[in-house]
C-alpha cells in the first residue's frame, strides 16, 4: 500500500479505524508532531498554532507506517500476554518463561513482571559491564511494564528503561535491547550511523531483534 495524496481528516480517519486503529489528536505545548502507537488507537499531538494543511500531511505521510506497525504491535502484545501465569492462587506454582525456556515458578503473591524486574535487577549491573565499554554509559538504568515496545531512554538524562517482560525471552534478547538503547545514548535516532553503531558492539543482532519482533529466524 502507497500513501494516498489528498486525504481528507475524515478519510484518515476512516483508513485508520478499518485496520482498528482509533485517532486521537490533541493540541499540546509541544515543539513537533508526535505520534504515539498504541494497541488499536495512534495518539498525535501537535504545537498549538500549527496549520491544518500541514498537520493534514504529516498523517497522511504516517498513515501506511501506522497501519504497517499495528499488526506487529498487536501480535507483541498477545505474545506478552501469554506470560501472564493463569493462575490467581497465591501459592499455586506457575508455569512461565524465564530466559526463553519453560520454567515452573512459586510466584507467591508476585506479579509476573515483578519477578521479571527482579531478575532484571540482578543480570543487567553484569550486562552494562560487558556493553557499555563497546556503546556508551548510562547513568542509570529502570525497568518498567511496557507494552507496545522493549526500551526508551532520556538522552538528555542518560537514562534507559528496560521492559519487565523482556525475561521472557533468551537473554541475549535483553542484551540486544540494552545495547540498542546504548547506541542512542550516542545516536539519538534511528539513522545509518546508529545502525552501525548496534552491528559494531552486537554483530548479530537482528536475530534478537527479529525475536522480539516475532519474526521467523
């Protein structure tokens, strides 16, 4: 699908909502557009002032990426979803992904991201040794329950957020993630000499990065 040329508000809002995307627009104190992907709804906010026309061609020039991401962004969110132990009984041992393999696990009360923060926790200070000599250094690094995507940081702060539900996966998933995440710290974006960056410190990492993306490897 190409971006169409033209498109009315009311006809992007319609090619959103039947791919079962919701648009939410809101005028904020912002410098530039944001678009902001969640399961079934995009967020934009824009500079108050802005003009209609342009605001207009930013959506449509974000349109195919929208409906493109979505289906992944769906597929991750049922793949974490499947982590959660089925299980309400404090004492009950469940069954959940731990590093990528099965593993039966007395929660006791837990919550599932809560026993993944702690193995976070006690793996990442031995993760940013290894990565950040060959990335750069954060000043600290959290961990948070996302759902629509496995890092962020605050460049400006040097910052890192990790995902609790990245345990779930191998761990060279959380390495790949981290050492993402470090690269920014360098590269604020996503251009040619970011990537660059990521395959210098981490050669192969678009088998992590296509796991995560729940792609075939």
């Amino acid at each position: 699908m190409t971006a169409k040329q033209g498109l009315s508000l009311e006809a992007v809002h319609n090619e959103l909502a039947a791919n079962g995307i919701t648009l939410n627009i809101s005028p904020k104190k912002v410098k530039n557009i944001n678009f902001r992907l969640k399961p079934n709804a995009l967020f934009v906010t824009y500079p108050k002032g802005i003009a209609d026309d342009y605001l207009l061609a930013m959506l449509t020039k974000r349109l195919n990426w929208a409906i493109g991401q979505h289906e992944q962004l769906l597929k991750q969110t049922t793949q974490k979803a499947a982590f959660l132990p089925k299980s309400h009984d404090e004492n009950a041992e469940n069954k959940v992904l731990l590093w990528g393999k099965p593993q039966t696990i007395a929660l006791n009360g837990r919550a599932i991201t809560e026993f993944y923060r702690d193995e976070l926790i006690a793996i990442v200070p031995n993760l940013l040794a290894k990565w950040q000599p060959k990335t750069a250094v954060a000043s600290e690094v959290r961990f948070k329950t996302m759902t629509t995507r496995w890092g962020s940081c605050n460049t400006r702060a040097r910052r890192i957020w990790l995902s609790t539900y990245l345990p779930a996966y191998p761990i060279e998933c959380t390495e790949y993630v981290l050492v993402h995440e470090l690269c920014h710290l360098i590269h604020p974006n996503h251009s040619r000499d970011f990537w660059k960056a990521v395959a210098t410190a981490m050669p192969d990492y678009k088998h992590w990065h296509n796991l995560l993306a729940g792609k075939s490897v």
